[in-house]
C-alpha cells in the first residue's frame, strides 16, 4: 500500500483510490447482480445559504466558511445542482463514497434515494457514504488519520452488517500538497504535507493489515 501511495503521488494531477480486498465477495447477492461502488470529490459541496453567506460577508474579520477566492470559483446554481443530481441517476452506483459536503443535508439534497452516513470534523469539507435506501448497512465511527487538529478522518459503513458476508467500506480525503516530492520514510524529513500524507498511508497500510489478517472483506476508496 505504501509503495501505491508513493507511485501515485508522484502524479501532478489529483488520483482516485479503489482498492478492493480479494477475498470472495457477498453471496446474499442474487446470481449475477452487481454491486456498483463510486468515489467522487464534490469540490467543496456546500449549502447555498453557506455559499451566499460567503460572499456576502464583510471585511470586518467575519468568519467566512469558504474564502472568497473558493467561494467565487465554485459558485452552484439551482441548474447545477439538478445536473450534479442528474449524474448521481445516470451513475445508478449502489454506494457513492464522497468528499467535500459540507454536511448530511447537503449531501442528502444530492444522493435522493441513498442514506448518508457522514463525518462531522471540523470545517465543510466533510466526507462519507451515500447509500442506496434498502441495502443492509451500518455507520461506524470515524477513524482518525494523523493528529493533526484539522486532520480529515477517514469514514467507514459496514453492508451486509453482523452477517457472514459483511463487507467494509473505508472512505479517505488525503493530504493534498504532495504530488511531486517523494514520500519520506518514518523518522525523515520532508516537506509538512509529504510528511502528513506519509503518516497518514502508514496508518493505512496499519488498518488494511488488520482487516487482511481478521479475514474480513473490504474497500478502500477516496481520493
């Protein structure tokens, strides 16, 4: 795992994750049904109550959710907003990891039809799962990557839940900052985010081990 973090970040361009466990996937599926996973970065998802108060704010040392140079570039109208939703239908995944909602009713006013299960960290850049209504499934709690106080936390639902077919589905929002420098080796220096990011694959590489080791089935997905 930490050789693929290191291969991809070399890359200068953003990458998507989905690593798939090869153990046997769920038999309650019915022959030949597909589970159709996705991961996609919204780009900073947030209300339109958000997005307005933004820009509308002053410069009187006002909090701002977004600054104004995001708050300007990602500006989403009713129109776009109907498309995004358009491409969740045309998309038909069973679950949608996602990165940069702000929070669950954001994210439910785009997945109709899917349960969210979501982070709650600090700031609006949030991640989670959409979940199509119906599919057996459990949030779990957040696993924290890094200490870093503004440190995304990886998000994690179970499917098939407390059964023999049970399978994991970890979400992950990494470190940008570090897609042209390599990654240093625990107790090297590097640059703060090579160093974050670095920490942040051992950790993963950590929990990927556990679940091999218990015989559980799972995906990493994200970006």
């Amino acid at each position: 795992w930490t050789r693929l973090v290191r291969s991809a970040t070399v890359q200068p361009m953003q990458w998507s994750i989905l690593l798939i466990s090869l153990l046997p996937l769920s038999p309650c599926l019915a022959s030949g049904q597909t589970l159709r996973l996705a991961t996609w970065n919204l780009e900073w998802l947030v209300s339109p109550r958000t997005a307005r108060d933004s820009l509308n704010a002053g410069g009187d040392g006002q909090r701002r959710a977004l600054a104004c140079d995001v708050a300007r570039s990602v500006r989403r109208d009713s129109g776009d907003r109907a498309r995004l939703r358009a491409q969740v239908r045309q998309l038909g995944a069973d679950v949608i990891a996602f990165q940069e909602v702000e929070d669950s009713a954001t994210a439910g006013s785009l997945f109709r039809g899917y349960r969210i299960c979501i982070t709650t960290a600090e700031g609006v850049q949030q991640l989670g799962f959409a979940v199509r209504a119906g599919l057996p499934h459990r949030c779990e709690a957040a696993l924290r990557l890094g200490a870093a106080r503004r440190t995304r936390p990886a998000a994690i639902v179970r499917l098939f839940p407390d059964s023999g077919t049970e399978l994991t589905l970890l979400a992950v929002h990494l470190k940008s900052g570090c897609s042209s420098q390599p990654l240093p080796d625990e107790g090297e220096t590097g640059t703060s985010a090579c160093t974050l990011l670095a920490g942040q694959a051992r950790e993963l590489s950590a929990w990927i081990d556990r679940q091999w080791r218990s015989g559980r089935r799972f995906v990493l997905m994200g970006d």
